[in-house]
C-alpha cells in the first residue's frame, strides 16, 4: 500500500489548510514551513493516526489551541487548556496601550485583573522587567497554568493571586498602582456569537459578563480610583461597541485623559484613564 505524503493527508483531513497544517506540525514536532517544504514527503501510519484523530476533534469544535496546548501571544508561547481564554491578537492592543504609559527605566507596580492564562501579565513583566506586576483571577486552575507558563518563560516579576475582581486582593497588590489592567468578559449573555467558532469550548466566565456585558467592568472601573497611585493608568479591553459606555464608567469614576484606541481591525477596542 502506497504511504500517504503529507499533501494528502491534508487534503484528507476536511480543516481549513492552516488548521491542518497547526496540527500535522504538531504531531511531527515541525513547523508549518517544513511541512510545505517536505509536502511530499510518507506519513507515518501511527503519525497518520494521530493526525486524523486530532482532525476528527477540531471537526466535531474543539480549539486548535486546546488541541495543540498552546498560543502565541505577544511573541510569548503560551500554555493554554479549556479552562482559560484562548489568548487572541486584538488583546494585543492592550499591551501596547499599557506599555505605552509604563516607563522602562524605573521600578512600577501593576496589576492585571482576570488574568487567565497569564498573557497580558507575563507579556507586560517580560518588557518592563522592572515593573512588580501581579497577576489575580478568580479561578485556582487558570492561575495554576499562567503560574505555569511564568515559570516556563522565565518570567519571575509576576506574582499570581487568587481573587474575585478586587475583592481578596492583599494591600500591598491594590494600593499606589501605577497601572490597572485588564481584558474581562464583556460578551453579552446569550449573545448568538457565543455559539459560534471556538467560544463553546471556552470557559463562559471568561466570555460572558450580564445582560449587557459590562457586569465585569462596571467594578472594575468604579474600583480603580481607589487603588491607582496619583497619575496612574487604568487600561481595558471590551467590546466592539462598549467604547461610550466604559468611557462614560471611567467618566464616572473621575479618571481623566480617557482616551479609546482601535484594534489592527479598526474596531473600538481599549478604554485607558488616569488618576487625576
């Protein structure tokens, strides 16, 4: 019986090429460039095998990210599992936003609210390695695995605090912030997207915050003041078209300098406000 190359066993597999490509690369310990280099090369049958089992999975919904165990965020390769978000490009914005008002030659305090697997906190620590940035979320398995990818990464200016928003923060985690970050839930509850692409797989109090999506960042935006040094910068993401809505919360809460920046697609995305 003739071996199947791996030109075929893509085409077989019934994913979008970049899909199948993610996973053929990850059974073979590769990365996408060899496999277009070596598309004719035999797959191995238990290869084969492990491939088109892991196809059958991303057929039926599963996330490539949960099925390879990983996502690359900030040029960081992270640990990912169903029971933290999937780290996605546009909270990129976010850490541009952040950085942007954090000074690298100088000792900072921050804080990264919900911070799942760890991807704005680790991203923020790895470039302002003189900040003490912690990391607090609600959920003991979330931070067990963004504890896990700080400890991977080398990362050691972030510690990890198991908290509800800013309730059973220690003080010395919530007081004379330089910074306050977060990407919360803001989907609204039984919007129809949810039940779309990977969002069914994903933990749904990562996803989902109300009837109108802002259950999560009302208290934190209404909190911030408080725990901001003078001058200090409260930085979120929210939805597509939250942006009025969080910059009337910030309005609100007296921070002033609101300003909203646009993800790489053009959409609304960051609401950032400091201290007066």
């Amino acid at each position: 019986m003739t071996p199947t190359t791996l030109r075929q066993a893509l085409a077989k597999s019934g994913l979008v090429p970049v899909d199948g490509q993610v996973l053929l690369a990850q059974v073979l310990g590769c990365d996408r460039a060899w496999l277009i280099a070596h598309a004719n090369d035999p797959l191995a049958r238990e290869d084969a095998d492990r491939f088109f089992a892991l196809a059958r999975r991303r057929r039926e919904g599963e996330p490539v990210a949960y099925l390879t165990g990983w996502r690359e965020f900030w040029g960081l390769r992270l640990a990912v599992d169903p029971s933290v978000l999937i780290p996605r490009p546009e909270t990129e914005t976010l850490v541009e936003v952040a950085l942007a008002r954090l000074l690298a030659d100088r000792p900072l305090r921050v804080l990264d609210l919900g911070t799942g697997s760890g991807a704005v906190a680790l991203a923020l620590a790895h470039e302002r390695p003189l900040a003490k940035v912690v990391a607090s979320d609600r959920s003991p398995a979330a931070l067990a695995v963004a504890r896990g990818n700080a400890q991977r990464l080398g990362i050691a200016n972030v510690a990890f605090v198991e908290a509800d928003w800013y309730a059973g923060l220690p003080l010395e985690a919530s007081a004379d912030l330089d910074l306050i970050a977060s990407n919360p839930p803001y989907i609204t509850a039984g919007d129809a997207h949810l039940r779309e692409g990977d969002l069914p797989a994903e933990p749904i109090g990562a996803l989902a915050a109300g009837d109108d999506g802002m259950d999560a960042l009302r208290p934190i935006v209404a909190g911030a003041p408080a725990r901001l040094a003078p001058g200090g910068w409260l930085v979120v993401e929210h939805g597509h078209d939250q942006s009025d809505a969080v910059q009337a919360l910030y309005a609100a809460a007296g921070l002033l300098d609101v300003v909203s920046t646009r993800d790489l697609a053009g959409i609304p995305r960051v609401v950032a406000g400091r201290r007066a």
